[in-house]
C-alpha cells in the first residue's frame, strides 16, 4: 500500500485528488492538510510515502515546508502548480532545488470524459515518486572528493546533449550550474516534465545557470554557449544544423523523447562531435540512441545508480554496452568541462 498525505488549502483541491486516487487499490490517502505546517508535523508523525503538496498555503508556504521535511525526514515530494501562473511555476521550481523530486498541474476540476486520463497519469507518478529513496546529500558532499577520470575522445566535441526523466530537473538543474558560461558547445536538454511546465523550466534553469537558457524552436541553428530546452509535445531533434522539432508519435510513451534525439544526432552524422548525457528517469529512454552514438564515437556519460533518484534509464543503456563511462552526478560537469575546453 502506498501511503500518500495531501497537503493543499484548497478543500476541491483535495476532493479531486483524493477521488483521482480511489481509482488504484494499492494506494491510500492517510492525510489531508490545508497548511505547510500541518504538513510538516504529519509527514514527521505518519512518515508517509509520498507527500502531494501546494505550493501556496498559509502559516507555512510548500518552499518551508519542503525544506523543513528534507531536513527532518526526507520524503518523496511531488509539488502542485498551477502551470498557467509563472509566479507559482518559478515556486514550484524552487521546491524541487530544495528536494522536492517533482511538479504537477494543480487539478481544478474534473470533466468526466478526462477523468480517467487525468487519474492513470496521476497514478502513474504517484507510484513512480513513491518508491524513490531520497538521497542524502552527505553522501554527495563525500563523492565530490574523488579525482576525475581520464578522459580520450575520437573527436572534437560542439555537441551536449542531455537526456533526463524522474528525479531529472534538479539534475540537470546541478549540472548546468556547474558549467562555465564559456563552455565551448552547444547544448540539448532533453526532460520528461508535465504539460505545461517545459517553459518554466527552461526559465527556472536560466535563472540558475551560467549558460543562457531558452526553450527550443523549431528552425533555431545549433548556438555554441546556449542551452535549448525540448518544449512539451514536440520531438526535439537536430537535423541539417538546425534544430527541427516533430509531431511524431510519443516513443516510450513520451514526446518529447530522448531517443528521438540521441538517434537525430547518430543519423546525421555528429556523433564524433557530440557528448550524450542520460541521467536519472524510469523506463529506457534514451538507452538504444546512446547506444547508437557510442557505436559511432560519440562519448557518452551515463550516471551511477548511487546519485540516481531512479535508475532505470542509466541502467538500460549501461546494460547495452552504451556508457564511455558511469559517473556519479557530482563528477558529471568536471568532467563536460574537460571534454569541451578546446
């Protein structure tokens, strides 16, 4: 049984949610709070395994109340947003730097015919999100002392690419930081987010990062020094010098893919001048397209399941033989920055 606590002021807030999910049997809503503070002092009295929590709220706004939980008992935390309000996005962005793992579309009602759709999506994450264990970040603090790898390329890399899912955002978000604002490529953010959220996103990076970041458009040409982040919906794909974003179907049941990047980049020839990176995310995404540049001398990264929040996606391309090398996320920029100083 996954034990979810539900901390939202709005009262239908918490009625949608707590109907959306009735729908799935192994999971129990244990709690329902209407302030950051009452979700603070149940999480720490009940310990449940997932915490659904607004990001505006009185006595104690979600930011505190995250920080305040990952302090005192780390815990899984899922952030409602309503995406439409950037104020609330850029909040709910914020959450996730201080640990929260993920951001969801605050649900405003039901239409009965999306019922369904809207429940099998919130399920889904809930069970993904819950069975995360939160990592400490001592441990990081640790592995930041270990020397860099050595590293040979068969090209001259211009190309970043990077490919995340669950537990993603604050990776990638880490990452970027670190990177120098002369950093010698251009690089490719590939994140399954919400609907909604790819635009906050990309500005909640700029904000963080040295490097200019913006979402992708399509015809934008391939710009050394920024970061292109994949919009909602689309493929992002890299065709002819130029960024070309698609329609075509979801692949792994998303759209944006991974895949459909890595595979754009090996088809066109770039794999020498490309650096793929698959961080943290459930599933297999992006496992057979780095595999498909590694063949063709790309050098691929791929983190280690210590530092990973969900191990699937590194695993599936470990698996098939796709790493040049694994890496915890801590040695990850040092490491980029190597690889592009030339």
């Amino acid at each position: 049984m996954i034990r979810v606590l539900i901390a939202d002021d709005s009262e239908l807030t918490r009625t949608v949610l707590r109907d959306l999910l009735s729908q799935e049997a192994s999971i129990a809503v244990v709690c329902e709070v209407s302030d950051g503070r009452s979700a603070v002092e149940q999480t720490l009295l009940l310990q449940p395994d997932l915490v659904i929590m607004d990001v505006m709220m009185p006595i104690m706004d979600g930011l505190d109340a995250v920080a305040e939980i990952m302090a005192s008992r780390p815990t899984p935390i899922l952030m409602l947003s309503a995406n439409t309000d950037r104020q609330d996005g850029r909040s709910a962005f914020a959450a996730i730097r201080l640990g929260a793992l993920d951001v969801m579309a605050k649900p405003t009602g039901v239409v009965t015919a999306s019922f369904a759709t809207i429940a099998e999506k919130l399920i889904a994450k809930v069970k993904s999100l819950s069975r995360i264990r939160v990592i400490h970040h001592h441990r990081a603090l640790r592995m930041k002392s270990a020397p860099l790898p050595v590293i040979t390329t068969k090209g001259l890399p211009k190309i970043l690419a990077i490919g995340a899912s669950t537990g993603g955002p604050r990776a990638v978000m880490q990452i970027l930081q670190q990177l120098p604002k002369t950093l010698n490529a251009a690089v490719f953010v590939v994140q399954h987010i919400s609907d909604g959220f790819a635009a906050g996103f990309a500005e909640w990076l700029d904000r963080e990062a040295a490097l200019p970041v913006r979402l992708a458009e399509d015809g934008n040409e391939l710009r050394t020094g920024q970061v292109q982040v994949a919009p909602n919906g689309r493929h992002l794909t890299v065709q002819n010098g130029r960024v070309v974003l698609e329609d075509s179907p979801p692949l792994h049941s998303c759209r944006p893919a991974v895949d459909t990047l890595f595979h754009s980049l090996a088809v066109q020839g770039l794999a020498l001048e490309t650096v793929a990176v698959l961080l943290t995310g459930m599933g297999t995404d992006g496992a057979a397209g780095l595999h498909a540049l590694h063949r063709q001398g790309a050098y691929t990264l791929v983190q280690d399941e210590a530092s990973s929040a969900v191990f699937g996606m590194p695993k599936a391309a470990i698996d098939r033989g796709a790493a040049s090398q694994i890496l915890p996320l801590e040695q990850i920029p040092g490491v980029l920055a190597q690889l592009f100083n030339h």
